[in-house]
C-alpha cells in the first residue's frame, strides 16, 4: 500500500490539516468523487488512538484492537506527530515536523510521497483572522507577520513570544548555519528558519531561509560575531538563501551607517581602490518604482526598494551609487528600463557590487540580462 509524508515548518498547521482531510471525506464518502476511498481513519496521535467510522459517522477510542483496524485496507492510517507508526496494509499519511527522527525514517523505508507545506501568505493569515480571530487587531497580525513570517500559529498565539527565546540563545543562532541538516537543528532555531517550498503545486521541498527580515536584523544586532562566523562557514559552500539574505541584511545595516573604508576594484581594468562610505544616519528610506527619489534627496540619505516591488538591478542606493549585493560569482545585471531611470540621478553613474571577501579578488565584470535579445554594457566600479 501506498505511503504518504507531511512536514513543513513547525506551526504551519500540519496538525489542523487532518480536519480538512476528515471533513473532505465524510462529505464525500456516498458520492465517492475522490480518488481515495476509505471506509474509516485511524488517528493517531502519541499513544492514543481514535477511529473515525466515515460510513457511520462517529468516532471511538481504540485500545489494542488498533493493531488489527491498520491491516485492513479500506482503513486510512495517520499519524499525527513524533511517533513511529505501527506496522500496517492500508494507506498511511505520517504528518510531523523535520525534526522527528520517525519521521525520516518512515519516508525512508516506506519510500513514502513527501509533500512540504508552505509558509502562509499575509494575506491567507488576514483572512484566517477574519473569519476566526476578529477580535484581534489587524494591526497585530501584521507586525507578528513582521516578525514571524507566515506562521498560523505564532501570528495568532499574541500571547507567547517564542522569538524572543529563540533570538536568545545562543545555540539557537549557531543552528542558523546548519542550513542542510533541518532534522538536527534545535526547535528555536526553527523558529529562526523556515521551509520554503516549490510553487508549481507539488509542495517540494526548495530550502530553508530565514524567518523574515526582521530576524536578520536582529541576528545581526545580538549577535554580530556570531553571525560573523556562521556567515564564514556558509561561504565554504555553495551559496544559499540564507547566506544570500543575510549578507543583504548586513550589508544594509554596514551602508546606511556609512563611515566605513572598504576595498573596491573596477571590474573594467582591474585597478584597486579604496572608498570610505559616507557617514549616514542610519535610517533606510523605502522607495518604489513610482517613488524613485531625486537626485537631491540623495544627500545625506539611504535609499533600498520596498517588498512591494520588484528591483533585480540594485538593493539600495545613496548619493556615492548604486549598490548590489551578492554572496555568488555572478550576478546578471536585469531591469533595464529601471536601472536606466536610477543611472538619470547621477551625473557619473556607479554600480557597486558588493561581494564577501572570498569573491573580492574573482569576481568578473557582470552583464545585461538581455530581454530583447540586444547586448547591453554598463560601467561598473
């Protein structure tokens, strides 16, 4: 018989979910329009065990009898947790979180179907509280979205602070580099990191990033050398998400301070400079791409584009140029039209990529990401 497998990261709602499948299949269970068709649901959850009778409607406790129910195979087996299933010949759905040790070792020798479930939108969780949680604040759920990313369960639970915790300790924080071993890091820093997952609608599992901006920052804040040494032993692999964010992240609260003296090469003719980031107030103004600022409003500020909208090109921009930053060896220079509209505020146009000290010496002259199929150039420093 087939097997099944759920994970996602922790309070995404695996549990809730096998409400959905119950309701599903007792409202189908006389049309018979799904592709699954059992005669009941054996629930398991720790060591209790309830049987959902879909042709009598009505559930009861089982003991020791489970073990018989499970060997019947118009039975539809879940288990809901850390628990290891015992052994069956029906269809099993195992749903738990990455850090279950049974989990792995389910999907592992049942060669079971895995699906991940993804982070929930803000607007999925505006939603949610309409319809559940009207008597909290929208206000609440945006800046706990803020915080947590999508997340049901810490968005809605406004009275825990589980990010606090995990921001915290400090093993929490050494986790955060252990990006390829989700299964070994602790449950605060699973709070740190989420599961992104494939959007083509077979919930596959892509990679882990960090929860929001706001937990980079505060990484960064907490934990500077810390996150020093994680980022170290990040760059000694291939580039990934959270290294990419991180960087980002660091590289806004490094610029937007400015007063800083750091190394440049022309990616034209190879010439090693020098350049001390002018001195800023720290603050990082949002603009779009109807709100691009003016040439004067550049003095003295720092600019970087809002998550409402897209800027491939840069990742900000001040009165000394433009800057891009980036952990990889290469970084195709896209939107055009955009960027042709930031290079009007200069009257000596920069693009500044801004790369870890291992790319320093490698990193090649970039180019145009043609759309029409026409070679572009641009002068980068």
């Amino acid at each position: 018989m087939e097997s099944f497998a759920i994970s996602g990261t922790s309070g995404i709602g695996k549990s809730l979910f096998f409400v959905y499948i119950l309701h599903r299949l007792m409202d189908d269970f006389t049309t018979k329009t799904l592709s699954l068709k059992p005669n009941r649901i054996v629930y398991q959850v720790g060591s209790s065990y309830k049987c959902f009778d879909l042709q009598q409607q009505f559930v009861t406790e089982l003991g020791l009898e489970v073990a018989n129910i499970v060997w019947k195979q118009d039975t539809l087996y879940v288990v809901d947790g850390h628990t290891t299933p015992m052994s069956s010949c029906c269809i099993v759905l195992f749903m738990s979180s990455p850090r279950s040790e049974g989990y792995k070792e389910f999907v592992k020798q049942k060669m079971a179907r895995q699906w991940y479930f993804p982070v929930w939108t803000l607007d999925e969780l505006q939603t949610c509280r309409r319809h559940c949680y009207p008597d909290v604040p929208i206000e609440t759920i945006n800046e706990r979205y803020r915080m947590y990313g999508g997340v049901a369960r810490s968005v809605f639970d406004i009275v825990s602070n589980p990010m606090e915790k995990a921001l915290t300790d400090v093993d929490a924080v050494k986790g955060v580099r252990n990006i390829g071993f989700t299964i070994k890091i602790s449950a605060n820093t699973h709070t740190l990191l989420h599961i992104i997952v494939s959007d083509d609608g077979q919930y596959r599992f892509l990679h882990a990033d960090i929860a929001s901006r706001y937990v980079g920052e505060q990484l960064w804040q907490r934990h500077s050398a810390q996150m020093i040494t994680n980022m170290q032993q990040m760059f000694d692999s291939i580039p990934t998400e959270i290294s990419r964010h991180l960087f980002e992240i660091y590289g806004h609260v490094v610029f937007c301070t400015g007063g800083q003296t750091l190394k440049c090469r022309c990616l034209k003719d190879g010439t090693v400079t020098k350049i001390t980031l002018d001195a800023l107030n720290g603050q990082r103004i949002t603009f779009g791409i109807d709100t691009i600022p003016t040439a004067a409003a550049l003095d003295g500020n720092y600019y970087e584009p809002t998550d409402d909208d897209s800027f491939a090109a840069i990742d900000s921009l001040s009165r000394q140029g433009m800057f891009q930053f980036t952990v990889a060896a290469e970084h195709l220079i896209r939107e055009v039209d955009i960027l042709t509209k930031l290079c009007n505020l200069y009257d000596e146009p920069k693009l500044y990529f801004v790369v870890p000290p291992h790319q320093f010496k490698g990193f090649k002259k970039q180019t145009f990401k043609p759309i029409d199929g026409t070679d572009q150039g641009l002068r980068c420093i």
